[in-house]
C-alpha cells in the first residue's frame, strides 16, 4: 500500500501539478491577504484568519476537482487498473492509498498557507486558537471534498470529464448552500431543517469559529468515510459487470 | 499448478465463458488459442484475479482466486495486451513500484529489479521515461513488471503484437526460456508462434472449450487418413503395379505426370509404416523415388476445423 502511495505523490510532485495547483491555492489566499489589509480600519495589524479561510472556501472549491480528477480515471484509462486489481492489493488499500496521497498535497497546500500567519506575526498579531480552528475547519471540509471528487473521478475514464463533473457537483453544494439561506426555504423549518443539515459551508463556520460541535465533525468523517467506501462498492461492483 | 473447473462468465444475459474446465501443469507453456471475441481475455482475466467468475473456480497454486485472492494473486505475474505502464515513470523506478504492490520484502527489492532488468535486458534503460521507449522496449518493461518476485504463474496475453520480427523471436525464445521453470499461460493469434512454443494448447470457441491436448496429438487427430505424396521417376504402370501389390495401401486417390519421367502419386495409407515398404519395393523394381512426403495437417487446419464447428465440443484432453 504503502509502495502506491509513494508512486501518486510523485506523479503530482514529479509534474507540475502539485505545485500549479499550489500556487494557484496561495494566489487565491494571497489576494485574500491583501484585501483584509488594504480594508483594515486599524491600524493594528491583526485580522481574522477564519474569515481568509471563509473567503477561500469559495475558491478552493473548485480546484479540489482537478486535484482528484487523475486518481481512478487515469488508471482506466491508461490500462493500470489492471495491474492495480491483479495484484496483491485489497480495493480498499488501493482507494486508501489514493486518498491519502491526495490528502497529503492538500497538506502541504496548507502548510505553503502558513507563510501568511506567520508574516503577520512578525508585524502584528497572531489570534493562535482562531488561526487553528480555521486550519481545522478547512481540512475536514477539504478531505471531505477530496473524497467526493474521488468518487467522481473512479466512474469516469477521463479525466478532463471527471474534473467537469467535479465542478459542478461542487457548485452545487454552494447553490444548496445558498437554498438554505433563501426566505422561501427558511419560511418551511422542515425543509429548512434538511438542507441545512448537508450544508458543508455552515458545518465549516461553526469550526472556524471555534464552535467544535460532536454533530459537525461525525458529518465531515462519517462523510468522508462513507463516500471512500462507496468507491471501494463501485470499484468492485464494475470489476463485476466489467464488459 | 492452475486448475480451472467449470468456469463460467455471464455478461448481463451473454455468456462470455461456458463451463470451460481444463488445468495447467508445472513448468510447461499452455497455448490458449480462440477467434476474436472467443472468450480467451475474459478466462485469462478471471485466471488473474481481474474479474471474479459467475459461476465455478479457479485455483492458483492451491489458493482459490476468489476465497484466498491475495495468496493466489503473489503467484501470478499478469502482462495484459496493453501493458500497464507510467509514462511519466523511469523503468527502474517503475520496477520498483511493481515489486512493492506485488508485496516483495524490501531487502529483496533491489535483487529482483536487477535479476528483472538483466533478464530483459532492460540494465541500460533504467534511467530512461517509459513514455521514450520504443514498442518493444515497452513490452520488455510490461514483461520486467511480469516476472518480478518469480511468480510461479505468469499469464501473457499477446505479447509479441506490434514487434518487429527480430524482437519476436527474442521474445519467443525468452517465454522457452520462462517455461523451463515456470508455468506459462499464452494467448496468441500467431498460429505459429504458438505452435514454436507451446507443449500445449487449450482451443476455445464462443466461450466453450473445442480442444485440450498436445499440438501433435490434435494435428494426428485432425488427419483422418494418412497420405503419402511420392513422386517417382519411372514407368507409370510398373509404379502403379507395384503400389498394387503392397499391402497397407488403401488407395491411390491421384496419379498425374509432371513432365518426362516423372509422376506424382497420391496413395491413402493404413497405417504411416507401410512408407518403409513402399520404399523398398521401389528400389527393388528399379523406380528411383524423387520425393517422399507425408500430408500433415498444421495447427492451423486444426484450429479452423474446430473453430468452425458450431458449438462443438470436441474434448480430446490426454490428462
């Protein structure tokens, strides 16, 4: 497992990849950055970092899909889905494997970002328990949508359409978002009551704003586990009916 | 070493695979040979562990495929058609991937990538991208990946499709070599390849087995009769006279003159010995023979006549 693992990060490391996606991750921060400090009414240099993570909540979004659109697609495409079924490996090492070399460039996306807190703590002042909660927040919300775009991209055998797809079901999650707050929506509490239980983005404030809720994070786990395994279902079940 | 028994295969109402049973034996090179859409992929991935069957087993070194997956896929080396490569990996990098998803021990890594590379002769390319390697280089890499950890087991299919001839035969003489200590499954359209390599061969039609035996044995079995090809330099009726009174000649189904002296005989024979007699009692009568040959059918009349029987299920297995 461990041997796969190796091999995807340095298929996103050995290209340019990884490093277009993070600079393009700390381009949307940094503008972030610059707008709180060109609006600051202060002259305090400290600002809330979870609003920052709360701007880029928007924006990330959309590049996760092209993070995970190689993952299952490729291999389909490329013949190596094969290789991957026919050796000693469990699909769910195989789709473990895979996650955690995704999620590990997210992490060092993450802490490319910390070159901001950092420089602000040399100017100013660092609100350190706010800062975590917002790191926090942003990486369950992150891994979560790491698995979905996953998911797309095992039933998909390109990659350019796995990343399409991806965008939109995640724009989609905004829209539900967006639904939530609408009046017709919140006028009905029992409707009100569903969508803003799947709203990832309220679930991601309550976090970033130090709120640690059991409920918050059993949602982000638990649908991060059940999406991986969901995979790992239709893995086997098209090794099935494969044609 | 590979036991298949009763395997069958069902694509939504299709049947892919039909109650195909045969097995594979230690150290001997097994031919699988089938028309286009015969089912031979389908087998060969259900044998790799790709695809589970709808119904029957499959054992691999003791281990059933599908109870005790992860034993039985550690003795199997798998070279697809398309050979699963990286493009963006170098060989030995590539290799060394391969032998940790097979599950090698890390102190044995760097030994088997070596011992894989010099096998192919890959020891020069390691450095270089798979994506800049020719089509036969390509298919050493998909070979190297095959035999590393030395699995009891190595399926090919079509491994010699798209090389030149000179790579073909390197490659052929290379799955002899293979044979010799290991069991090796091949799936060819190349009649002759298989015949040049194989001890023997499994025929498939429509998903249904057509054959299981030795190249000999199927090619004396599609015979039907004995015929001898002789030309003789002579007299015609002194010729046809003393093939007249050998015994074990059945008829003389041709007789035609081929200029001069010279006549052609097509005679139907008993039994091949009689060949020896016929010999003699030429010399002894003074008839210089010219050419003396037997009609043997090839495995390519065997393969077309069991192929084109509809649903035939001709088992001539010599277990």
């Amino acid at each position: 497992m461990f041997s796969l693992y190796k091999k995807e990060i340095q298929s996103f490391f050995y290209s340019p990849f990884a490093y277009v996606l993070s600079a393009l991750f700390m381009l949307i921060f940094g503008f972030a950055f610059v707008g709180r400090i060109v609006n600051m009414e202060t002259s305090v240099f400290q600002f809330s970092f979870p609003d920052m993570f709360y701007n880029n909540f928007f924006y990330f979004i959309f590049i996760i899909p092209l993070l995970t659109m190689r993952s299952f697609a490729d291999e389909r495409r490329g013949g190596t889905e094969v290789q991957l079924l026919t050796s000693p490996l469990t699909i769910p090492q195989i789709v473990l494997a895979k996650f955690f070399s995704i999620v590990t460039v997210f992490i060092f996306m993450l802490v490319l970002s910390l070159f901001f807190p950092i420089y602000v703590s040399f100017h100013g002042t660092v609100i350190w328990p706010s800062l975590i909660c917002g790191y926090v927040s942003f990486f369950l919300w992150g891994t979560t949508c790491i698995a979905i775009g996953m998911l797309i991209s095992a039933m998909q055998s390109s990659s350019i359409i796995a990343a399409i797809i991806g965008e939109i079901i995640m724009e989609g999650f905004l829209t539900l978002d967006l639904i939530g707050a609408s009046k017709m929506i919140e006028s009905n509490p029992r409707l009100n009551s569903v969508v803003t239980w799947f709203s990832m983005q309220r679930r991601f404030v309550f976090i970033a704003q130090g709120m640690f809720r059991l409920e918050d994070l059993v949602f982000f786990l638990s649908l991060t586990a059940m999406v991986l395994f969901w995979i790992v279902l239709y893995i086997e079940k098209r090794r099935r009916s494969h044609n | 070493m590979v036991e298949v028994k009763n395997l069958t295969k069902h694509y939504g109402h299709v049947t892919a695979v039909n109650d195909l049973s045969f097995e594979i034996r230690d150290n001997e090179i097994l031919g699988f040979l089938g028309p286009n859409g015969a089912g031979k992929s389908t087998t060969m991935n259900i044998i790799a562990g790709y695809l589970p069957s709808s119904e029957g087993t499959v054992t691999v070194c003791g281990h059933d495929i599908k109870e005790d997956a992860r034993a039985a896929k550690k003795c199997i080396g798998y070279l697809p058609e398309i050979p699963p490569l990286y493009p963006d990996m170098r060989v030995e990098e590539y290799l060394r991937y391969c032998a940790g998803i097979k599950g090698i021990r890390r102190g044995e890594i760097k030994k088997e990538i070596e011992k894989a590379m010099e096998r192919l002769q890959l020891t020069d390319m390691r450095r270089r991208l798979i994506v800049n390697l020719s089509k036969g280089y390509k298919q050493r890499v998909g070979l190297a990946q095959a035999i590393i950890g030395d699995p009891d087991l190595l399926i090919l299919d079509e491994p010699t499709v798209g090389l030149d001839p000179s790579q073909v035969s390197e490659l052929r003489d290379f799955i002899r070599e293979l044979g010799k200590d290991h069991s090796v499954i091949l799936s060819s359209h190349i009649l002759g390849e298989i015949s040049a390599v194989c001890n023997r061969v499994v025929i498939i039609n429509k998903g249904e087995l057509c054959a299981v035996d030795t190249i000999d044995n199927l090619e004396r079995k599609a015979a039907g009769e004995t015929i001898l090809n002789l030309t003789v330099e002579g007299d015609q009726l002194a010729a046809s006279m003393v093939l007249d009174g050998i015994n074990g000649i059945r008829e003389i189904k041709e007789v035609f003159e081929m200029g001069g002296d010279t006549f052609f005989f097509k005679i139907s024979l008993e039994d091949e010995k009689v060949r020896q007699g016929i010999m003699s009692a030429m010399v002894e009568n003074g008839i210089s023979i010219v050419e003396m040959s037997m009609d043997k059918p090839d495995l390519e009349k065997v393969f077309l006549d069991l192929t084109r029987k509809k649903g035939s299920h001709k088992k001539s297995d010599n277990k």
